[in-house]
C-alpha cells in the first residue's frame, strides 16, 4: 500500500452523474480498496448539482459502511483534490448530437488541464489518477501535461478495464464457461471504435481461447466488433450510456493497480507509453496489457502481435496521434 496515513483519500469527479452515484458504494464499501481500508471521500461536482451531492451524502452515511470515516462535498476543485490519494475523474463535457469532434476535445481540455494543475500542486505526492470521463486517452494526456512533471506519469491512467471486462464475459459466454475461468484478453490502443480486441494470449481454464471456441471467423469479426461497438448498443438499449458496468471497471482497475494482479494475470489499462515493447510511438495514453505489483503497473512483455492486429494497432496509434495533435493546438 502506498497511502501515508491509516484513512485513504479518494476524490471522484462527476459524482452526482450516473456513473459516479454507481461508483461510490463501491468505493466506501471496501470493493477497491480492500476490506480493511478507511477512506475519506470527497465528491466534486458543478456548483449547480451541490443539491444532489447533499442528498448522496445523506445516502452514504445511512448505508452506514464501517469503512466510510468521512464524506466531503463541493464544487472547487481545489478542496476536492486537497491531500487526495486517489482521484477518479468521471467529470468531463458529454458528447451532444451535434457536438463537433474539436469542440469536444476543446472542452474537456480545459477541463482536464486545470485538473492536472491543481492535483500536481495539491494532490499526495503518490497521488494515482483513473480517468473515466471520455475521451479518456487524451484527457488523461492532458491532465499529464498540465501537470508541469508534478504527477509522475506512471501515475495516470485511463479507463479500459471497461473493455477488457466486455471481452472476457463475451469470450465466457461463447465458450460456455464462467468469467472466473477466462483470462488475459488484451485491449490495445484508445477506448473508441478503433481499439483492438485481441485473444491471442487469452486462455479458457488454461486452454488458448482460439482452441477452446474454434471459431476464428467470429473472434476476428463479430467478437471484436461487439466490444468496440458495445458503448453505442448500451446507449440504444438503455437510452443512456454505461453507468454500472463503468463504475464496476473503474473500481477493478484501480483495484488491481494498487493491490496488484494475480499471478499469471494480466489487465488492460491504458498508460503512457513511453517504454513500452511493442512499438508504439511515445507520449501517448495507449491501452496495454500489464501487470500490477505495489502500486505500480508494468508492461506485459511478450504478448503476441499477429499481423492481423499489427495492422489494427496502426489505426488505433494514428487517431491518438491525431487526438494529441489537436489537443495541443487548442493548448497554444
């Protein structure tokens, strides 16, 4: 554990949102950070939802966990970010009908800079940063950037444990087996159409996943097509985007990063990628498989890249270089 004092102090942005209202009792309910942890929240929303944030206040304490010692609420960020240890950013400007791509890189740019700032003056030296208000990859980059160096940038990370959890309950479902039997799936690149669902160091109960469902023709289209496709269809279900399955992989991820991953596993978080073995351009915040151990993550090192997912990889890595370019020019 890297918390300095007995009670951790996790910050969650957007908390009066549909993902943070689903995040929190599992954060103060001990799913994230274990069964032992005290911890201090602090929710942090715009000034007009402080009515809400009461009312889940109220909420919190009436559920009673024996884990929950505080609860804070306010719409300054610098009180919400005071000593924080862990941040997760759910806040970020939603994509409208309408909303053109620039715009929205623009807002949440603004939005995401001045959080980088102020966690790198106020936030714990160690602070871990999870971002899950999309577009995650270059918000969290953002974030990174405006930091000025204050946030280390094995710290911040974006959310596609999401994806990751997408296919290891697809795979499951194909195979016939249960989700606890199936590890190791991949998601590379940006949390968006173009990111790359990959089994090939995947197994079910030990088996290759390609031997375990014999069908390749489905793990190379309709399974991967799902996953990258699965945000839209819960949005078309549900008339509104994901919110448990969200909450439940931002906890898993922060989880794993900080208690670390079982042997033999690994999870797919996206991260900075400079020094990573496959390839991918630096200065980027790419999704890679790796492996967690005393709150940091490490790079998985021989994953298999056929040429197949090698020509994937190139489209996913081409629109986050495009992301990170246009990002900086609303930056000048």
């Amino acid at each position: 554990m890297f918390f300095e004092g007995a009670c951790a102090k996790v910050v969650v942005s957007g908390a009066a949102g549909k993902v943070g209202y689903a995040l929190l009792p599992l954060i103060a309910g001990g799913r994230m950070l274990g069964p032992n942890q005290h911890l201090q929240l602090n929710l942090l929303d715009i000034e007009a939802a402080m009515k809400c944030l009461e009312g889940i206040r109220a909420e919190l304490m009436d559920c009673a966990f024996p884990l929950l010692d505080r609860v804070v609420i306010t719409h300054q960020p610098a009180v919400a970010f005071e000593n924080v240890d862990i941040a997760i950013l759910c806040g970020s400007f939603p994509a409208k009908p309408g909303t053109l791509r620039r715009d929205l890189l623009q807002k949440n740019a603004a939005i995401f800079s001045e959080h980088g700032r102020l966690l790198g003056e106020l936030a714990s030296k160690d602070c871990h940063v999870c971002v899950v208000g999309n577009p995650v990859n270059t918000n969290a980059l953002v974030l990174l950037n405006a930091s000025n160096g204050k946030i280390k940038p094995k710290n911040v990370s974006a959310l596609t444990r999401l994806d990751h959890n997408r296919s290891l309950a697809l795979v499951a479902e194909r195979a016939n087996a249960h989700v606890r039997d199936v590890k190791n799936c991949i998601i590379w690149g940006n949390h968006s159409g173009t990111q790359v669902p990959d089994v090939n160091s995947a197994t079910v109960k030990g088996v290759p996943v390609r031997e375990a469902i014999k069908d390749d023709a489905y793990l190379d289209g309709e399974f991967m097509t799902t996953v990258q496709q699965r945000g839209y269809e819960i949005i078309r279900w549900r008339g509104n985007s994901s919110a448990l399955s969200a909450a439940n992989a931002a906890v898993d991820q922060v989880h794993d990063w900080v208690l670390g991953t079982p042997t033999g596993t690994h999870v797919s978080m996206a991260v900075y990628s400079d020094g990573n073995p496959y390839g991918v351009p630096p200065g980027l915040v790419f999704s890679f498989p790796v492996t967690c151990s005393g709150g940091e993550w490490h790079f998985v090192e021989n994953a298999c890249i056929t040429p197949s997912v090698a020509k994937h990889l190139a489209a996913t890595t081409k629109e986050l270089e495009e992301e990170r370019a246009e990002s900086l020019s609303l930056a000048l």
